[in-house]
C-alpha cells in the first residue's frame, strides 16, 4: 500500500542517506578504477569493453530479477544485493594490496558489481513508490538528481585526492566503509511490500509467468513502448560517449586526472542545479514535456562537447555544465512518470525490464565504438550521439503515444486487475 500519511519521512530518508553516503565511496572509488585502466591500457578497446561487460547483467538478467524482486522482501534483497557489492570492493582492494591485479580482474569487478546493481535498482525504485506519497514522486526524482549531481561533484575530485594520498586498495578500502552506511539501516526499518492482484493472488504463479506478465504490461503500454524505442537509439552512441571521455580528456584536450575531474566535476554542478530547481518547481504539468525539453539540451551539450577543439577547454566545460543541468529534467520526471503510473505489484519487473531493454543497444554501440575511435579519434562518437538525442527529443513532440503517455496508462492498470485479457 502506497504510503499517504506524514509519517514516511523518517523511514525514507534515512534508507535514502545511508545509500547516498555509499554512493560516495563507489564514486570516489569508481574513479580510481577507471583511471588506473585508462593509465594502465590507453585503449578505448579496453574501456568500452569493461562497460559492455558491466551491462551483460543488466540485459540478460534483468527480468528475472524484476520477477523475484514482486515476489521477494525487498528490503533483503537490497540488503543482500548492497553486502556483496561491498565484499566484491574487498576483495578488490586485496588484489590492489597483493600486486596481483590485472586488466580482466576489473572485467570480473564490473560483472559483479552489476550483478548486485540489477536486482538493488528495481528493488530501491519499487520501494520509492510504496514509502513516498505520489505527489511527491517528482520532487524525490529530483532530490535524487540534485545528490547525483553532488556524487558527481565530489566523487571524481575524492578518487584523485584519494589517489594523491593513498595507494589503490586504501580507495577500495573506503569504497568498503562506506557501504556499512547503506547496509545498517535496512537491518532495523522496515519497507512496505505491494499487495499482488486479486487475479495474481488466486495462485501462485511461476516465475516464468510473472515474467511473461512483465513483458504483456509493457507490450500493451504504445507510450513506454515507443519511450523505450527512442531510448534504444540514442543510447548506441551515448554509452560509449560517455565511457570514452577519460580518452577523450587525455587523447584530444591532453589532459590527466584532474582536468577528468573537473569535466565530470563541472557536469556535477550542472546535475545539482537542475536537480534543484526540479525538485521545488515539479516539472511542467506534463511530466513528458519537461522529458523531452531536457533531452534535447542533453543533445546540444554533447554535440558541442565533441566539436570543441582540444585548445578550447573552457567551452568543453560549458558543454558539459548544460549536460548536468539537462540531465535530471530528462531522468528526473520519467523515473516520476512510471512510479505514479505503473501498478506497485509490477514495478520490480517494470524497471528491470527497462533496464534491459535500454541496455541491449549500448553492447552495440560499444563493439563498434572501441575499434572505431582506436582508428579514427573519440569526438565522433560525441558528435553523433549528440545529434541522435536531439533528433529523437524532437521527434517524440509528434508521436501521440509519448505525448499523452501520462494520460493512456490506465489501460494497462485495468488489464493487470482481469489479468491481461
């Protein structure tokens, strides 16, 4: 049951600062680790595969996750998903004291951790929607973006501090630490758990069928379904985009750690700003709109981003501040719109299959993105990327089934209540 009263705070917020205190470790810790490839390799090969590794959970097993996280306490699963990210940081952090760490170890980390991720995300987003009353869901989202702002401020110049102050496996160590802070109070609060459908509840379904179910509601759903399909393209571009900037720091504005910093520092500040500014304005009415606006700037932030010359890095700074901001008025009120819109019951299978589905078009981009930026430089994957997202920001202003995505999803509510007939 959806929590309504003035009591939620308290539970909420001290789950939410406990993550985002272990957040700040995984950042800072993060960082590091990506640096030490980036110094270790210099090949955009090695860092587009170790994020393709990363998604391999996500798209494989993702709606089986989704599946057992409706049908699991979520509060241990997030217990559990949280307590063996950190027992992979330590064992990290042993391989970095020991001497013995190499490149496919960090293939081995990326799994794992993803592995963790893929059933905490759906199972900390579907939580969200039972402990926060709905009117709130958007400015949570926000919130949300203003800490991931603030992780991006500090996390990156922490893991260059850290470095200059302590050898590698001390980052790991506070990577560690600061996932008690995560774990400790989901040993004594408690999460409400979602009542399944009357038509659910007559029995007890497979997991296969709570699968099936996953992928029917969104099937039925045009709106997330044509989302979703505008996600799939841009997001060929935008992942190795976004994995390639430590190459495109050193290689193209010939930069090193701190200049990395600062880039992923200053996207922070424009991440915390529009965070804000979401979180006390709401959005506009139609949450898709402000969506679509905040793509589009993405769009232009990233295109700039790799058209800039590598004497001009102030404007790469500009171009990544308008990133940030734009980034929660894009993540912000879609994470809004499928909280208040989908039915509790199915969230887990919901966002995991979202999830999922974005993830399948990154590997490809990836694969090609490696090989191709080795050959021929890293802007172009920026320039492209930034194009695509503009171009599907606004041809989504004429497709009906986003616009009124908000408006049509009742439809799929009262299919889950006669078990999608």
């Amino acid at each position: 049951m959806r929590k309504n009263g003035s009591n939620w705070k308290t539970p909420f917020f001290t789950i939410w600062t406990g993550q985002q205190l272990s957040l700040v470790g995984s950042s800072a810790a993060q960082f590091a680790l990506v640096w030490w490839l980036t110094m270790t390799t210099g090949s955009a090969t090695v860092l587009a595969t170790a994020t393709t590794v990363a998604l391999i959970p996500q798209i494989l097993l993702g709606p089986l996750a989704g599946a057992y996280v409706d049908r699991w306490n979520r509060r241990l699963v997030m217990l559990i998903a949280d307590s063996f990210i950190a027992l992979v940081s330590l064992w990290l952090a042993y391989l970095f004291w020991s001497g013995s760490m190499q490149v496919w170890h960090v293939y081995i980390v990326m799994l794992a951790r993803s592995l963790g991720g893929v059933f905490h995300w759906p199972a900390m987003a579907a939580s969200t929607t039972l402990m926060v009353p709905e009117r709130h869901l958007t400015r949570i989202a926000g919130i949300n973006q203003t800490m991931n702002g603030l992780l991006t401020i500090v996390g990156p110049p922490l893991g260059a501090l850290l470095l200059a102050l302590i050898p590698l496996h001390g980052v790991m160590l506070v990577d560690v630490g600061t996932a008690l802070f995560a774990v400790a109070p989901l040993l004594f609060i408690a999460i409400p758990q979602p009542v399944r459908s009357q038509a659910n509840g007559l029995k007890k379904a497979s997991i296969w069928v709570d699968m099936c179910e996953g992928f029917r509601y969104l099937w039925g759903w045009s709106g997330a379904m044509a989302l979703i399909g505008g996600a799939l393209i841009f997001k060929v571009a935008l992942t190795p985009a976004f994995s390639l900037l430590p190459l495109l720091v050193r290689k193209h504005f010939g930069g090193g750690a701190a200049q990395l910093s600062l880039l992923e520092s200053v996207i922070g500040v424009g991440v915390l700003l529009g965070g804000l500014i979401l979180s006390s304005w709401g959005g506009f009415k139609r949450k898709v709109y402000t969506l679509l606006l905040g793509l589009i700037g993405v769009g232009v932030g990233i295109l700039v981003l790799g058209l800039t010359p590598g004497h001009l890095f102030f404007i790469a700074l500009g171009s990544m501040f308008l990133m940030g901001f734009m980034i929660p008025m894009t993540d912000g009120p879609m994470m809004a719109i499928f909280q208040s819109t989908v039915a509790p019951e199915m969230q887990g299978r919901v966002f995991a299959l979202l999830g999922s589905l974005v993830s399948i078009s990154s590997p490809l981009g990836l694969a090609i993105a490696g090989p191709v930026s080795d050959r021929f430089g890293i802007q172009v994957w920026f320039v492209v990327a930034g194009i695509l997202c503009i171009a599907v920001g606004i041809s989504a202003f004429f497709i009906p089934a986003i616009l009124h995505i908000e408006e049509n999803h009742t439809g799929n509510k009262e299919r889950l209540k006669t078990g999608f007939s």
